[in-house]
C-alpha cells in the first residue's frame, strides 16, 4: 500500500497508526487512517476484504501486531 510512500520506516508507520500504545492497530484506527481516506483509491469493502484475505483481523484477534504489520506491510525489512 501506501506507507512506504508516507513514512520513512515502519516503526513510524506503526506508531502512527497504534497511537494509543496498545501493541496492535485496530481495524477502526487503520480504516480511519490518512493512508486509507486520502491515498488509497480502494474503497473501505475492499480494504477490508485485503484483511479477510490476509487473515489480520481473525476472530481471536484484537489487531495486527508489529511483526505482522512489517511482514505485510515493509516486507524488505521483514528479514533484515
């Protein structure tokens, strides 16, 4: 998506979205992000149709983790 052109590194991007300090980004904190209502021309359906698909948000889940916010989301730094 769009992250690696609005933050610098994925610490950022993850603390961005986690602002509250929980450990994890909710589905309401992303889907309210700038990333999502201005630079990504898919609509909310399909970004969270990209979450069903990828599994993010699963029943026992409260959010996405920062290792899998990395591995999804800065996968050239995944294995760094």
């Amino acid at each position: 998506m769009e992250f690696k052109k609005m933050y610098r590194c994925c610490e950022d991007a993850f603390a961005a979205l986690d602002f509250s300090g929980l450990g994890y980004v909710t589905k309401e904190s992303f889907l309210n992000s700038i990333v999502i209502k201005d630079r990504v021309t898919f609509s909310k359906e399909e970004v969270e149709l990209f979450f069903k698909d990828f599994n993010l948000y699963g029943i026992d889940s409260d959010g996405i983790n920062y290792d899998t916010f990395k591995k999804i989301f800065f996968p050239q730094f995944y294995l760094v």
